[in-house]
C-alpha cells in the first residue's frame, strides 16, 4: 500500500553531505520525493511510496552518515497523492 511521510531531521545534520545520503538511500528503495535544508539546520524530507520502504528510510536518517549526528526525528504520516516520479533534492 502506498503511503506519504513528511520527516524533518534535527541535529548536525547540514554540511555533512546527509542531501546525498537520503537522495541515494531513496533512489535504493523506489520511492520518490525531496530532501533539503531548512534555515534552521534542519533537514527536511517529503517522500511517497510504499509504507515499507518509507519506513526502512526513516530507520536509515535516523542513523545518518558517519559524520552528522542525529538527535531527534519527526514523521507526519500523509495520504499517497502521487505527486513525484523521481526523488530529488531541492533547494
């Protein structure tokens, strides 16, 4: 079943390459949607697909690369709209 999150990464999560972490990771799974950065250092994460494949990102930021360090993780659950065909990272 097809589902859609919103997840916002808190920590020292910018300028650390975690863009290209989660781009990657998504890409891995199929699903499909946007990463960046928010002004306030946070990282922010706008994805659809599977409600498994979702999760097994979330689980993944949760950990994040080697040199960012994660501190809390927040996960709005959305209704599916199919709104991305690919995964990218915005600005």
């Amino acid at each position: 079943m097809n589902s859609a999150a919103n997840i916002v990464v808190c920590g020292m999560v910018q300028g650390v390459g975690f863009r290209y972490f989660v781009q990657h990771y998504a890409q891995q799974l199929g699903v499909a949607g946007w990463v960046r950065n928010l002004p306030n250092g946070d990282v922010e994460i706008e994805t659809e697909g599977s409600k498994e494949s979702i999760e097994n990102l979330i689980a993944y930021v949760r950990r994040g690369p080697r040199s960012a360090t994660v501190s809390r993780t927040e996960v709005e659950w959305k209704e599916y709209r199919g709104r991305f065909e690919r995964f990218e990272i915005t600005y």
